[in-house]
C-alpha cells in the first residue's frame, strides 16, 4: 500500500522518507515531546535515520503502516509525522508535532486529512489512539477529531512520568460526526 500524498488549506501530508530525518532529528529531539512517548532519552545521534530506515519504512513497505510527512504548504518544511499501524491489533494511530507549531491547529487539520483518506478510501472502519493522561494537548487533538474516551490503562512508560494512559477509540460514525463539527 502507498501512503498517498494530501493537502489541507496550510499543509501538504506526504510518504515519510528518509530525506526527512534531519528534520526529525532536529525537531524530535526535544524533552518536551520524547517525555510523552517510547523513545530513548536521550535521544540518539542517528535516532532519526535508523528509526526510518529500519523501522518505519520497512512497515510501510509491507504494508503494515502508512506514515506521513506533515509538511508547510508554502515552505515545505517538514514540521510533524502521523502513523497508522494497520496490521496491529487493533490498528492504531501516533502522531507529534515540532514543539515550535504547536497550538496553531495544524495537527488537527492533519488529522481531519488523514482520517478522511482511512476511513473513506482506505476503508479501516476504527482504531484506537493512546497518550499519558498528563499529555493535555494530545487528548485536545483527539476530542476534536471524533475520538471515543475509553478507560484509563497501565501500560509502561520510557521516561517513567506519572499517572495512566488514556485510551480512546476512533469509528467512522464518531469521525463523521466530529467532521460535521469541525468544518461548521
């Protein structure tokens, strides 16, 4: 499966690569977005190309995940990443954002483009999507985008922060739904 390329109003989402990681180097090696998932800290020299090249591509290729590139219209500055894991069971979503466009609504906007192009073209019929409960900007992203809050779990945490994981569900019912909302 090939992870299309789409375009919002601000952004052009595009198949990750690995012309992408000394973007992701830069801008994922940060604490302030590493604290709130499974990555090393600190994080490596090479964290960016050997998750790409060894990790992330090779899902792709097999199909297993679709992973885009959030990129700037006007620039096209790579700025973030959303992943869908298809395979898994049951399939999931992960996203980040660099630290510097947070708060603009460009993930938000990402994600209205990629779960238009999951449900609709795709044809996945929901996912789950999980963030430490203190993660308050990443449970905003998914209110807004049709997410169903299903329980609080314990699940092991890299960097050791405190409290649960919030697991939530998103359905083509709750996405459309959600939509409605967003474009009105």
């Amino acid at each position: 499966m090939k992870t299309p390329t789409l375009e919002t109003d601000r952004l052009i989402l595009r198949p990750i690569s690995l012309g992408d990681t000394p973007a992701i180097q830069k801008y994922f090696d940060n604490w302030e977005i590493i604290k709130f998932l499974q990555a090393p800290w600190p994080y490596p020299q090479d964290g960016a190309i050997t998750h790409i090249r060894d990790v992330t591509l090779p899902a792709v290729k097999a199909g297993e995940q679709i992973s885009w590139a959030i990129t700037m219209k006007q620039t096209e500055e790579f700025i973030g990443r959303i992943d869908y894991r298809l395979k898994k069971e049951p399939p999931d979503r992960g996203f980040w954002l660099a630290i510097p466009f947070q708060g603009q609504g460009y993930m938000t906007e990402a994600i209205a483009a990629t779960q238009d192009y999951i449900f609709k073209d795709y044809g996945l019929d929901y996912f789950i999507v999980k963030n430490l409960k203190s993660n308050t900007s990443s449970r905003r992203v998914k209110e807004k985008t049709g997410a169903i809050f299903t329980g609080l779990k314990k699940e092991p945490c890299t960097h050791h922060l405190e409290g649960p994981t919030e697991v939530w569900e998103v359905t083509k019912k709750s996405w459309e739904e959600a939509r409605k909302k967003l474009l009105s």
